[in-house]
C-alpha cells in the first residue's frame, strides 16, 4: 500500500497544529519612542513589555490580524485598556487657529519632515478612544529595513513586531498621512517601506488628513 496518503495526512495534521497556534508579536525598536514621555505624538503610559503581553494575550484569545497597506504590513485592534484619548480628532472652526506645525525627523537617520498637529490642551474634553490600532510589520521587512538603515538585527524572532500604536475611535485602518506615503515612497534607506505611491490611496489620505488633525 502506498505511503502517500499516510505522509499527507500527516502533513496535514502538522499544518493545521501551526495554524492553530496563536500568533505573537515582539516589540520593534522604532515603537519604543511612544513609551517616552519626551515623545511629542500619542504617548502609552505602560511599559513596552506589558503592552506586548497584552496584545499577545489577545492574540492568544482570538484577536485577529487584519490586512494593512502592503503584504508585510497587519493591524490587530484591540480595547483601549488604559483609557488613552484619540490620537487625532476632526478640524473644527474652534481649533483651527492653534494648529501648528513644525520639521521633525522621526529617527536621527531620517530627513525632516514637514508635520503639523494640535497641542492637546488645545483640543478641549477629549472622550476615551474605544480602540487601539496596533500595526505589524513583518520580521522579514523590519530586518529589510534595519539592514537598509544601517541597523543591527535586534535578534528577535516573533514572526510580527509593532512599529506603531495609534488610539482612535475606529476598529479599521484609518488613512496614513499624505507625508508617511511620501516617505515610504523614498525607500528603506530614507526610512521608508519602499513601497510607490498609489494614487488613489494617496488622495483618499489628502481627503481625510484635510479633515482631521494630530494631537500631541
């Protein structure tokens, strides 16, 4: 008797135990500017293990990973449990005038920038966000960029690492600012994904960022 439906369903069994485990993330080293109470954007008042821990136990419990902009880009969106307020809220007549901007190189390694926001004492009561919007990058694309960068491997091996957390209202991906699809554009040695400009994208960022403003 043959073999080979013995070996399949072995395969078989061998890839679905993979695929039922749950998946964890690590913590890339340009994630870590939000834990510092320096930083200008939206800060996390936890330390960047409890943070990795809590979006790995939701990940243990069934969160699951959404597609981003690219194939080496998830989103997994989890509660807002520490009661951190929105990262960006609407332009309105009454805010306009304390908008502020300013060049800002998000690394040493980086070009400046143009960036605009609104100091957060700026914005009035500000609600709870309801969610967390933490972004993936794949372990293969943030070595890209590491090596790209003149960067050491951080030696971590978590498939997915966070590069970003935003607090917001919504549990989908909001637009990327018109300047980070710029930057990406510019390629991994500038600090970029490398991924071109899709236009379409492009204006659908321009329409909401016309409409929206970050706080810090």
């Amino acid at each position: 008797r043959s073999l080979l439906p013995t070996v399949t369903r072995a395969a078989f069994r061998m890839m679905t135990t993979a695929s039922n485990e749950p998946v964890r993330v690590g913590m890339d080293a340009f994630a870590l500017r939000q834990f510092s109470p320096e930083y200008k954007g939206h800060q996390i008042p936890v330390t960047p293990q409890e943070f990795q821990d809590t979006v790995n136990n939701h990940l243990a419990q069934g969160a699951q990973l959404k597609d981003g902009y690219a194939p080496f880009c998830k989103h997994v969106f989890v509660p807002n449990w520490f009661k951190a307020s929105p990262g960006a809220i609407k332009i309105t007549d009454s805010v306009k005038q304390h908008i502020e901007s300013f060049y800002e190189a998000r690394t040493e390694k980086e070009l400046p920038v143009l960036v605009r926001y609104l100091p957060r004492e700026k914005a009035g009561a500000l609600p709870n966000a309801d969610w967390l919007d933490v972004i993936l990058y794949s372990r293969e694309q943030i070595r890209k960029e590491h090596e790209a960068m003149g960067e050491e491997d951080d030696g971590q091996t978590e498939p997915w690492g966070i590069i970003s957390i935003k607090a917001q209202m919504e549990d989908y991906e909001t637009p990327m600012q018109p300047i980070t699809i710029l930057r990406n554009s510019l390629g991994k040695e500038e600090g970029g994904s490398g991924v071109p400009i899709d236009r379409t994208k492009y204006a659908q960022s321009v329409e909401y960022w016309n409409a929206h403003i970050s706080l810090a």
